[in-house]
C-alpha cells in the first residue's frame, strides 16, 4: 500500500518561494518515478515535473522550468519541489504521484496561493 502525503504549501507574495514536500509510504521507493502535479480553480490537473526512478532525469512543464526544482531523498523517501519566483499563475493545489509498472497513486494535495 502506498501512501503519499503533500506539506509544505500556504500563501505567498508574488516572487517569493515556497518548498513543498512529499512523504512516501510504503515500499520501494527508489523503484518509483516521482511527479508533482498541479490543479488551478476552474482548470483540469497538469503536469509540473517529475524525476526518474533512478532520480538521474527531471522534467518540467514549460510555464515552470528555470523556476521549479524537483528533487528526492531516497533515505528519507521523500520528493521535494522547490518553487521560487512565483506568479499568480502558480496559485492552485499540488499533488504528488508516483508511479510505478504502469500504477500511478497519489496525494490529497496542499493548496499553494500566490498573492499580489
């Protein structure tokens, strides 16, 4: 059974930072590719960025590359995305998902809010 919980997201102002963090229960964690994912009100789920199982790639969406860092910590199973410069845009809940032979699970999410 595998058990993600998101922390870490609150208010901030407009180009400021925020780390979010996302802890991983179960086993293997070092098998699975690690994702965060976003949803704005009104607006379906997108993808943010993931790393690999390996943790050797990363990926990022466009709106968020040079911005955003994701990163994991295979002796505390836990995935982190590091977000600074933030924009307004950038307000909605973010979940973590992983992913492993063709299984994806995922977190309740932790709602991050950009203010002006």
């Amino acid at each position: 059974q595998v058990k993600l919980v998101e922390s870490g997201g609150g208010l901030v102002q407009a180009g400021g930072s925020l780390r979010l963090s996302c802890g991983f229960s179960g086993t293997s964690f070092s098998s699975y590719a690690m994702g965060w994912s976003r949803q704005a009100p009104g607006k379906e789920r997108e993808f943010v960025a993931a790393i690999s199982w390996s943790g050797d790639h990363t990926y990022y969406a466009d709106s968020v590359k040079g911005r955003f860092t994701i990163s994991e910590d295979i002796a505390t199973n836990s995935v982190y995305l590091q977000m600074n410069s933030l924009k307004l845009e950038d307000t909605a809940v973010y979940y973590c998902s992983g992913r492993r032979r063709g299984m994806d699970y995922w977190g309740k999410g932790t709602p991050v809010t950009v203010s002006s």
